[in-house]
C-alpha cells in the first residue's frame, strides 16, 4: 500500500481581487475626442501615428490625438488625468 | 484598466503573442472583460506600411478586421458582467490532498511548481526541520514579489520560503541566506522576453560557515550549498510570486539556462580588493548577499594579456543597455593590480570611461529605445546629453555606479566573465539568522 505523505503547498498568498467595472460606452465615436497612448515600445509611436492616420481617412468625425506618458512600464498620473478630463476614449498600445 | 475606472472607455492593443498574459493580467486585476484587440508579432523594426498593413488587416486571434474590434470595444454596450467586473480570494492553502510521492512529484509538475527535474517533496517534518535555521517565526512575512512590473504582487511567509527550500534540497544552515534572498524582493523569473534571470554573490563569514565554493568551479554545479541556495532562490521565485509558466507568466522568448541556479561566493581571501558588501557599505564581518538582474550576455577572456585593453572595450560596447558584472579569478584580479588597477574602483571607472559607442548605435537597441529614450526625452542625466550627441558622436554607455566586480575562481586559470547584469541591492544574512 502506498504511504500517504502529507506536503505543503509551495505558492505565496495572491492578493484579493476587487472585481472593476468597465466604463459606459457611448453609441458611436462621432464627434469624440480618442487619445492614441503611446506606450513608449520600439515603433509603438509610428503604429500610433497610423492609426491616427487610419481614423482621418476612414473616420474623419473622430477626433484623434497622441499622447505618451513619462516613462514606459510606469503609470503616469497626470497623463491619465489628461486622457480623463479631455478625452472620450482611449487605445493603448503596442508592444513589440 | 485605470482609465476605465475613470469612466473612459479603453481598449488594449497588443500583439498576438501576448494574448493569454494580456488576458491573465485582466482577470488577476478584476476586470477579465477588459477590452483588447490584437495585431501579429512583431511591431518592432517594421516600417510604416508595415503597420499599416497589421491596421487595415485582421486581429489574428479572433479572425475579424482589427479596426472592426477596436471600434467595437469603444462603443458596443456593456452588459452585466462587464459592469460588475470579476471579485475572488486567490489565498492558497497550507497543505495540499494527502497522496502517495510518486502522485505528488506528477501533482507539482502539473502545477508548473518546479524546474522540471526531480524535487524534494516539503513534508511537514522536512519544512520544520528548515525552519529551524532561522530564529524567525513561521508566519512572519518575509516579502513581496511579482513576475513583472505590470502584475500584482504576491505575499510570502518565512514558512513558504521554507517549503520552496526544502524543494530545492537545501539544508537548513543555508536556511537564512535564501531568507534574505526572497527578503530582496527582486525575482529570479522574470516574465521579461529578453529572458532575463538573477545572480546571487554571497560575502562574509556564512561562506566559510555553510561551506560554499568560491574556488574552482565557484559558478558551476560543484558545491551542494551555492547549486541549492541557488536553486532555492529559482524555485521560491516562481512559486511565491504567482508563477513562471510559458505564455502566462513567462515571455522569456529563448530561455536561460542560468535560470535554473545561480549562486556563488566571493573569494575574498584571495583578493586583492575590498569584497563587494564592504562596496555597498555593510562591514566586512557581516554576512550578506547581493543580487544581480539580467544575466542577458555573456563574455569572456584570459589575461590581462597585451592587448585587454582592446578586448575589454569590445566587450563592454557588446550589451547596449545592461551593464557589465565582472567575475574574475584571483590570477586576473592580481594581474590587473601589477597594471595599476589597485582598487576595484580604479578598473571599473577604466570600464565606464572606455564603454563607448556611437550615438546612433547606442540609440538603435530596442530596450535603450524602450526604457531609455523616454527619461532622455524627459531631461533626465546623462540620458539626455547622450540623446543631445550627434549620430557620429561617442557616447559614453555606462556610469562607474552601474559597474560590479567580483572575485572568485581557483587560480586554474587566468579567466574573467563578463555577464550583462544590473545591481539590484545587498541583504543581511546575518539579519534573517
């Protein structure tokens, strides 16, 4: 018969996790102010910027502007606080 | 995610590769119905077209048009579960299911808890008998880890430390140096797709103590205290910070074999210069371990012979963003001083000055770019007058500061190694006795 050994588990304890919601969408981006967020990879400012592009061609009605913040890998407060106070939405990107 | 409990609907691009650790890392942070949209990989080096291309085509992991996605995840109304997003207790338990060994050895490779070769099962006698190394309580809270800056930490006790030592075969005596390696804070598994890993360098008297090899095969697998304190400081840190899995909490895109245990002592005795926890200001009668993160290249030489001076400066303009960690045996240590280098000082300011490059080689580097280029856009020194430099213009790589030496070796040879590795900081053994 086998011998039953009694282990301990080898994880660290995970925080709680508080469940968020997402923000109200609006119907349409006609008339809305998106914030491109650079996030500061290599070649993510010339994705942002054809993005920017895509939407003057194809979505003239939505407003587009770039923004970076201070550092990669790091929140920046106030660049969030801007995007809040001044923007409709967000796209965040690109890595690698 | 902060922007849309700011009330602005986001959306995350990313590249195709990273779906499943974009997707863990919403769920970890309550909020699983995140909207993401994806593009291949990879973005980096491809030219305008290119981009654009990767914009007017399709997210590669839901098959639909890429533009269609990310207007969609704009405006598409929310429903209820994107509203009350997603709240759960991830703690873990102290024991695991009583079972036999051989279902237990196939349990934690199951789990991804171990480096894939054979463990020392943590039976409730084994971690006691650990825990009996340090005078610290069992549930007292060592420290806090995480894969990544962009994942949550993870909290551990002094008795989850202990189980990951027993895991890696490590005898109680070595017990209070991985304590104060988990104590660091700095993990062993990064999740970062340069796979990057740590080095540990262990100083003062728990060397002579625990028995650990600072001569001949110091960094190879030739002494049982550095190979487990080593493999300890692995395991704890994928165990105790969430996971190392590939795809998951691992990008590391060619792996490190440096990984599985990386772990030395500093040959002090043999020299000629001050042991690196007396550089970081702990006196030289303490015991002490300090940590190295990246471990991205290696180099290596013999000598000093004639022509070091070339060698080394090819060498140091070889790794553009991770400065150098210089392992030497005592033969190179005390050719150097015949050269003038009487202070490790004196070598590693000769390192800094003569890491050079041209401005539009240190500048072309995907993680000088990255990491970099934002604090010189920001006016933050000495990135900001390297980024000032004119293309052709030399540019110095590193500062005096980011440059380590350390002895060890045998005196076999007269090797060094140059490993691409950035200090991290310098723990009390003696602290977590």
């Amino acid at each position: 018969m086998t011998e039953l050994l009694t282990v301990h588990d080898p994880r660290g304890y995970p925080p709680s996790v508080v469940g968020k919601r997402l923000a109200q969408r609006p119907e349409s981006l006609d008339g809305k102010t998106l914030y491109l967020v650079d996030c500061l990879f290599d070649n993510s400012e010339n994705f942002m910027r054809e993005l920017a592009d895509w939407f003057g061609k194809n979505l003239p009605s939505v407003r587009t502007r770039l923004i970076q913040p201070r550092q990669s890998w790091v929140d920046d407060a106030d660049m969030r606080a801007k995007v809040a106070r001044e923007g409709d939405g967000a796209i965040l990107g690109v890595g690698l | 995610m902060l922007l849309e409990e700011a009330g602005i609907p986001s959306v995350a691009v990313h590249t195709d590769v990273f779906a499943g650790v974009a997707r863990a890392t919403a769920t970890a942070n309550g909020i699983p119905r995140t909207r993401q949209a994806f593009v291949p990989q990879p973005v980096v080096d491809l030219s305008r077209a290119e981009l654009r291309a990767y914009i007017e085509g399709n997210d590669p992991t839901s098959g639909r048009p890429f533009m269609r996605e990310v207007i969609e995840a704009l405006t598409c109304p929310l429903d209820a579960d994107d509203l009350t997003g997603l709240s759960f207790d991830r703690s873990t338990p102290r024991l695991l299911t009583p079972d036999g060994e051989a279902n237990l050895q196939r349990l934690f490779i199951e789990n991804h808890w171990t480096d894939y070769l054979p463990i020392v099962l943590p039976t409730e006698e084994r971690v006691a008998a650990m825990l009996k190394g340090t005078s610290h309580p069992p549930d007292e809270i060592v420290g806090r880890m995480r894969p990544t800056s962009f994942r949550e930490f993870w909290e551990y006790t002094v008795e989850k430390v202990a189980v990951n030592a027993v895991m890696a075969g490590a005898r109680p005596e070595y017990f209070p140096v991985i304590l104060a390696l988990a104590a660091s804070g700095s993990t062993a598994k990064s999740s970062s797709t340069t796979s990057m890993t740590n080095m540990a360098v262990v100083n003062g008297p728990i060397r002579h103590e625990i028995g650990m090899n600072s001569g001949i095969g110091a960094l190879g697998p030739y002494n049982h205290a550095n190979v487990t304190i080593g493999r300890a400081y692995a395991l704890l840190s994928q165990n105790l910070q969430g996971g190392s899995v590939p795809g998951e909490t691992y990008m590391g895109t060619l792996g490190n074999g440096l990984a599985y245990s990386a772990c030395f002592a500093e040959n002090e005795e043999k020299s000629p210069w001050e042991p690196l926890h007396v550089e970081k200001g702990l006196p030289a009668g303490e015991s002490a371990v300090s940590v190295f993160f990246g471990l991205r290249y290696v180099h290596e030489g013999y000598g000093p012979r004639e022509t070091w001076q070339e060698k080394m400066r090819r060498c140091l303009s070889s790794g553009a963003h991770f400065p150098p960690l210089l392992v030497m045996d005592p033969i190179v240590a005390r050719l150097f001083v015949e050269r003038g280098m009487t202070t490790k000082e004196r070598l590693i300011d000769w390192c800094a000055a003569n890491a050079r490059l041209p401005a539009r080689e240190y500048w072309d580097d995907q993680w000088v770019q990255t990491l970099l280029r934002p604090l010189a856009v920001a006016g933050v020194e000495p990135y900001a007058s390297r980024l000032k430099a004119a293309p052709d213009e030399i540019v110095q790589m590193f500062e005096p500061k980011e440059i380590n030496l350390v002895v060890a070796g045998g005196g076999a040879q007269g090797a060094w190694k140059m490993f691409g590795a950035r200090y991290e900081r310098t723990i009390s053994i003696d602290a977590w006795r």
